[in-house]
C-alpha cells in the first residue's frame, strides 16, 4: 500500500504544482493563452464545472465532491480487501491522487481549473483538461489491465 500513497501524493503535488505554475506563475488566464508546441500544445484556460466535457454540468458542486471522494474511498477499500500487483498499487494512487487533486480545485475554485489543450492534424479540438485528469485516466486504465481477482484478506493477515 505503501506504492499507492505514494503514487496518490505525487499525482497531487504535479497536479497543484502544474496549475500554479500555469496560471500564476506564467499568466495564462481568460484573456492570455500560450502556445507551448502548436497546433499540438497549447495552455487555455477552462473552468470545468461538470465532470469531463462539460457532462453533469448542473450537478451542484458538493455533489461532485461527494462522489469522487467516494469513488476514492471505494477504491481504498478494495486495495486494502484484495492485495494487488505494483502496477496495480500505482494505477489506484494516481486515480486517487488526480481526483483528489480536483476535489481540491472545487473546494478552492468552486471548479476545476484546466489549461491543457491538444489538438492534431487540422483538428482544433475546443476541449482542455490538466494534469490531475492524466493521472485519472491513467490510473482508471491501469486498474482495468493491472488489478487482479483476490480472495478477501483474512482478519489479522
């Protein structure tokens, strides 16, 4: 368990520390956006209020609070119950860390904050994202191909 806490804490930090360096440090903001590596890479600001790609705006803000910490919790709970591989550790602390981080952005914000914008081959994608949302999708795919069936962990095993 000790690879999963340690994956969560440092999904975290580079989701925070990304969002700082982005927004305070380097200004991008409504009115400034930067072109990191075009057309493949640009820094735009978005405040998501929904969930991914707008879905589940409307939902009010605690209620999306309230269900990433549970998904967090639930996972927790079925990596203390079935111990699992490393990569599978790793998979369950990115995801917990990236939610979290957003949990975060909402308790501060009101919203995530994004700036992470890619697009390719002639497409401009309208989409943004950030760092924590890597780490999610990361961590939800790793546990798709990592986690493995387990018996239930004995008391005092």
């Amino acid at each position: 368990m000790r690879l999963l806490w340690i994956s969560a804490v440092l999904a975290f930090g580079l989701d925070q520390v990304s969002k700082y360096l982005v927004i305070h440090v380097m200004g991008v903001s409504p009115f400034k956006s930067i072109d990191v590596a075009p057309p493949f890479l640009r820094f735009i600001y978005g405040e998501n209020r929904g969930i991914n790609f707008g879905l589940g705006y409307g939902i009010p803000v605690w209620g999306l609070i309230a269900v990433a910490v549970l998904i967090c919790v639930a996972v927790l709970y079925w990596m203390r119950r079935h111990p699992q591989p490393r990569l599978a550790q790793l998979s369950a602390g990115m995801l917990i860390g990236g939610a979290l981080a957003n949990v975060l952005d909402r308790l501060v914000y009101g919203y995530v904050l994004d700036f992470l914008n890619m697009s390719c081959c002639g497409i401009d994608n309208p989409f943004v994202f950030n760092v924590a949302d890597i780490f999610i999708f990361a961590g939800a795919f790793g546990l798709v191909f990592f986690a493995q069936e387990g018996k239930t962990r004995e008391k005092g095993a």
